[in-house]
C-alpha cells in the first residue's frame, strides 16, 4: 500500500509543479509539459514492479504511435480557445484527438500495425 501512495505522490507531485511552473512562464510550463515525465515515470515504475522488459518495450513503442493523434490539439487549441472560450476548446480538442487517433488507426491498420 505504501508502494501505491508514494507512485500517486510522486505522479500528483509532477502534474503540480508543471501547472504551477505554467502559471509563472508560458514557455518552461509548455516545457516541462512537452517532456515525457508521465512516460518515464511509468516506465520506471513498470520496471521497480519488475514487469517484463518486453512490457516495458511495448509501452514506450505504443506511447510513440498515441501520442502522434494528439500533436494537432496542441497546435490548434489556442486558435479554438480564442474562438469558443476554454470549454468549447476543451471539448472541441478532445474530439479532435479522437478523429485523428481513428484516422491513424486505420492507416496504421493498413499497414500492418494494429493500436487497439
């Protein structure tokens, strides 16, 4: 139980000092949030839970390919939250990450490679 309050801890503790390094600069919050702390966190933990190491190889190979649909909600979010406010941009992300992750699916699905 210790294991799991500490990895929560720890997690929680990276989403808090990303959000409050993004409240005093747009740039280093945007850093911060860009690196892949989340992934190598888990990997870490994924590894100190002695997973296999073909587990752990096929998060980071998967993680690649998910985080490809999310790229256009990133560049296109500030023009959506400029034009319907934070929630309609919000929303608005999300099914756009949806359409794009469905989009490369089925190429991916094409060509041999199957994310779900």
């Amino acid at each position: 139980m210790a294991w799991l309050a500490t990895k929560y801890l720890v997690t929680a503790a990276l989403v808090v000092l990303i959000s409050e390094a993004a409240k005093r600069s747009d740039r280093l919050g945007g850093l911060i949030a860009a690196l892949p702390l989340v992934t190598v966190l888990t990997l870490i933990w994924l590894y100190a839970e002695k997973q296999p190491a073909e587990r752990i190889s096929k998060h980071a190979y998967y993680t690649f390919w998910y985080v490809l649909p999310t790229l256009p909600m990133f560049a296109l979010f500030p023009a959506m939250h400029r034009a319907w406010g934070f929630w309609g941009a919000l929303a608005s992300s999300a099914l756009l990450t949806v359409a794009c992750f469905a989009a490369l699916a089925w190429v991916l699905r094409r060509l041999g490679l199957e994310l779900m």
